[in-house]
C-alpha cells in the first residue's frame, strides 16, 4: 500500500514523503479499513511540524482525520466487512494518509446512511469541536460570538451551529471575497482585519461587546479580539494558527473580570462520560444531515499528489477542505 511518512519535523512540503508498505493487519479487537477519503486540517500541519499537544514518534505517518470501508473485520463481528465507517487516529502513530489502516472498534465510528465519504472525513474533528465548543458556551439566542479566522472549516461550522440555536455571529476574515460567502452561511458581522479595525466595528455594530470569542489564532489578532469581550465574557483558545502566543491586558482581565479557557477536543473526549461522547456525536451527525448544512471541499487529491494538495491547502483565501482520496 501506498502511504505519506515524515523521518523528521519540519514544513509538511518539506518534509512529507510517499512509500510504500505492507497493509496493516489487524488484531481481534480491530478492524482493517480501506481509507477512502481524508481532509488536511491545522492540527496535521502543526504535528508534522512538531508543534502539536502529542509528539510524533518517528518515523511517522501524518493525518488525525478520515473515512473509509471495513477491509477486515473485527474478531467479535462488531464492524462487518464493508460497513463505511469514519475514524480519527489521534493518539496513535498509525495516521491516516494511507491506504489502509487498523484501529480498535472503540475508534471507529459507523457513518450514517447517505454520507458521502467527503462529508465523513470532515465530520470528526472540526464539526464535533464547534457543537462542543458552542454548547460549553452557554451562549443564549440573540448573545454574541466573535470568530477568528471565520472562513476556516472550524469557523464555517461553528456560525451555522451557532445561528441553529439563534446566536448572533461575528467572525474575521483577511479577505473581501470571504464576507459575502460567511454572511450566506449565517454570520452577522463578518470584518476584513486587514482593512477594519477590529475593536471599532465590534462597539459600533454590537455595543458593549461579545459575550463569547472563540480564538483560532493567537497572537495580535487573539488579543484584538479580546479586547471585544464584554464583562464577565470568556474567551475559549483553540489554536495557534499564527503561531504566535496571545499577549494578554491583565487590566482588562481584573476590570471585566473576563476569562479565558483552552480547548482541546482530545482532553474533553477523554473526560467525558461515554454517554455524553455519544451524544455529542449524534448531535454533530444530525447537524451535518441537515439539508442545509454545508461541509465544502475546495480541491481533491490523490495520495500520491500529497504535496501538491498541501500547496492547494495553504492558498489564501481559499473555501472548503483540500481532501486526499483514494
């Protein structure tokens, strides 16, 4: 089989290599899986670089996220042969940007009937961490929420679960063709950072400022964007995509006794109860089976092109995922 290692960390188009290698065999408590479909998120990119919350052993195989066909059944019979499943392989060296891969049953997920695969790749990691996210919010219909990097597949999901329940939505983009393409999807303010400043359209169109901000980026653009948070508001911080640290005003934090929380949907799905994880999933599967739910793909590419769709993935101003298929 055919699979995309990296031998040390660096920039994925430097790095990232195809090889071939014997296709996994699974144990009784796994099943084999023909990988039929996976997206690039940040996360991927950051692990390969050696930035990630878990550390590449290598050499390593890269991917968190896919979706594919039972190959080889699990001992008990639990997954058949050529149930279409969606999995995340996080935690293990094992990723997915192979053709073929083996995981435990309790990894593995059975993807509802009329999925496509290139909606089940992008349904783990992004979707499920914008319904976790927007429900640990507690934000009420008619309370504001301020994206950054709105046009990202996290910020896309995130306004349309959000306005599901009523909430309002402001969201950054660095790109003008991005605002009309978020505000169809449901946002209510969407402000270009590299020519409106931030703080002042958030006061002019919201007034004392957002109760929640959901931060992707860090850096300058996190601290603007904690700087519109009104008191008593929370900030949750999931990502770095700047790659900078966020600077922090300590005397806006004492005066408006805001606060600020990480998020990270590994550590949540390990603390939970397997009742809550379940329903987590049903409620993000639901949402995704929505008519008018959308899950973009901007561009498709073999494996073996695996650096060609890592050029495609960091185009600027790009809409929808950049998956690999097989």
């Amino acid at each position: 089989m055919k699979e995309v290692i990296f031998e040390e960390i660096g920039r994925a188009a430097d790095v990232l290599k195809v090889r071939e290698a014997p296709a996994p065999e699974p144990e009784g408590h796994e099943v084999q899986i023909e990988v039929k479909a996976r997206n690039i998120n940040p996360s991927d990119l950051m692990f390969i670089r050696g930035r990630y919350g878990i550390q590449p052993d290598l050499p390593s195989s890269a991917g968190f996220e896919a979706a594919g066909i039972v190959s080889k059944p699990d001992a008990e019979g639990k997954f058949p042969a050529g149930t279409r499943v969606m999995f995340t392989a996080q935690g293990t060296n094992m990723g997915t940007w192979r053709e073929y891969i083996t995981l435990s049953v309790k990894q593995v997920i059975p993807m509802p009937e009329g999925m496509s695969f290139e909606v089940a790749c992008q349904a783990f990691v992004n979707p499920v961490t914008a319904v976790a996210m927007v429900n640990k919010s507690g934000l009420n219909a008619g309370e504001w929420l301020l994206l950054t990097a709105g046009a990202s597949a996290f910020g896309k999901f995130a306004i349309q679960i959000a306005k599901n329940k009523g909430i309002k939505v402001a969201c950054t983009v660095r790109h003008d063709e991005q605002k009309k393409h978020l505000t169809d999807l449901g946002a209510d303010l969407v402000i270009n950072t590299e020519k409106e400043d931030l703080k002042k359209v958030i006061k002019e169109v919201v007034g004392e400022g957002v109760s929640v901000v959901f931060d992707a980026v860090g850096g300058e653009l996190g601290a603007e964007a904690l700087s519109c948070i009104k008191k008593f508001g929370t900030m949750y911080v999931f990502g770095m995509l700047s790659m900078q640290n966020l600077s922090l005003n300590t005397g806006m934090m004492i005066f408006k006794e805001v606060k600020i929380e990480g998020f990270w949907l590994s550590s949540v799905l390990q603390r939970i109860s397997e009742e809550d994880r379940a329903e987590l999933y049903k409620e993000t599967q639901s949402f995704l089976m929505r008519e008018d739910s959308k899950a973009e793909v901007a561009e498709k590419f073999p494996l073996t092109e695996v650096k060609a769709a890592i050029e495609a993935y960091n185009k600027p101003g790009r809409n929808g995922k950049v998956l690999l298929v097989s």
